[in-house]
C-alpha cells in the first residue's frame, strides 16, 4: 500500500462503539449509544498524519451499508472519529485515506470498526458483537471483508484535497468563465465573424 495509507494503518489499530435497537436501517439517536461501549477503545497517542493532504480529522468517509434482509442500502457520511448507529449496527470510523493523483494505481481506504447487537445462541439474550475492525480498501475489497450474514459494509470515497488541487480548480473555473477562443489561446476563427457585404459595382443595375 502506499506511504500514507500504511502510515494511517499504523496509528489505527483501536476504536469501538456498539447500541442496541431494531433491525431496519433507520437511523438511531446518539443517547442511545451505551457510553461504555461508544468511548470505549479510543486511539491511545496522537495519529500519525501523512506528509501529503487533508488533516486526519478534516477529512470524510463515505461508507456503505446494506441490510441483506430487506436490501435496503445506504450511505454512511462521518469525519474520522465520528461513528453511526443504524438499527441493530454500529459503525465507527477511525480514518480514511487515499493516493495522491500523482500516484497509481490509485486507492482509497478507511479504518473501520463494526459491532452488531445479536444473539449468541437462540437461548442467549442479545449482546453486541464486534464483527469488523480494520483497513477496507475501495479498489480492493477482497482484502478485508466484513464478514456478516446480515449486514454489508465497504469503503465508497474518502474526501480530501492534496496540494495543488485547490489550484487547478481555481484554474478551471477561470478558464470556463472565458469564451472558448480566448480560454484556449487559439485565435478567433474568421467563420465566426460576418464578412462584409461587397459594394454594388458600377455598371449594377442598368
């Protein structure tokens, strides 16, 4: 993997969070996160950032979720230490990376942590469960897998800026904004202008 995405695996290698609740994928409150279980596993030092882009903590996951049940999806939006109950599932995520446009082949990973509340056995009562705790890698999936005969959970997009970036897109939107002619620096074709009518001669007419 590359230089940043090695360096983030290295800083990552604890979170937890758990809940409890139905089995849908609607979206459960915060206060119904057991504060044991979601403060519970917190990074013991400073992550290590990466020579390159977006601050760990700016930057945002987008994780997917599918229910196999009922094959209702959907996408899970969190900064990198934020975490998501959705149902009988929880979701943290500890960080998110990819390469640079500089670099191939490109990829784009997250550290993520998963807990599902279920049932041991059928005469257990239900507890949570941790189900997933590692890199998913978006171009790679086959890597790590999330494991669960209900839930599905992989990597979509991480959103973050590396130098030069800011630029180029400043550069674009001014060159938009400019007819096309003079945008690309070629010259204007004479097509595009009318040509003069040519004067009636003399001899016109009689």
């Amino acid at each position: 993997m590359k230089r940043g995405l090695a360096l983030s695996c290295l800083a990552m290698l604890a979170l937890t969070g758990c809940n409890s609740g139905s089995d849908s994928l609607s979206e459960a409150k915060a206060t119904d996160v057991p504060q044991s279980l979601a403060s519970a596993g917190a990074p013991g030092g400073p992550v290590v950032e990466s020579e390159y882009g977006t601050p760990v903590k700016d930057r945002i996951a987008t994780i997917g979720l599918l229910n196999k049940r009922n094959n209702l999806e959907q996408d899970l939006v969190m900064k990198s230490g934020e975490q998501r109950r959705v149902g009988n599932i929880f979701v943290k995520v500890a960080a998110c990376e990819k390469t640079p446009p500089w670099e191939q082949p490109a990829e784009v990973g997250a550290f993520v942590q998963v807990f599902v509340e279920e049932r041991e056995a059928a005469d257990k009562p239900q507890a949570w469960r941790k189900v997933f705790s590692g890199w998913l890698f978006k171009n790679k999936p086959s890597l790590n897998v999330v494991e669960h005969p209900v839930y599905d959970v992989w990597v979509k997009d991480c959103a973050m800026k590396f130098p030069g970036e800011e630029e180029d897109v400043a550069a674009s939107a001014s060159s938009a904004a400019k007819p096309a002619g003079i945008a690309s620096g070629a010259p204007v074709s004479p097509l595009a202008t009318p040509s003069p009518k040519p004067s009636a001669s003399p001899g016109a007419g009689r």
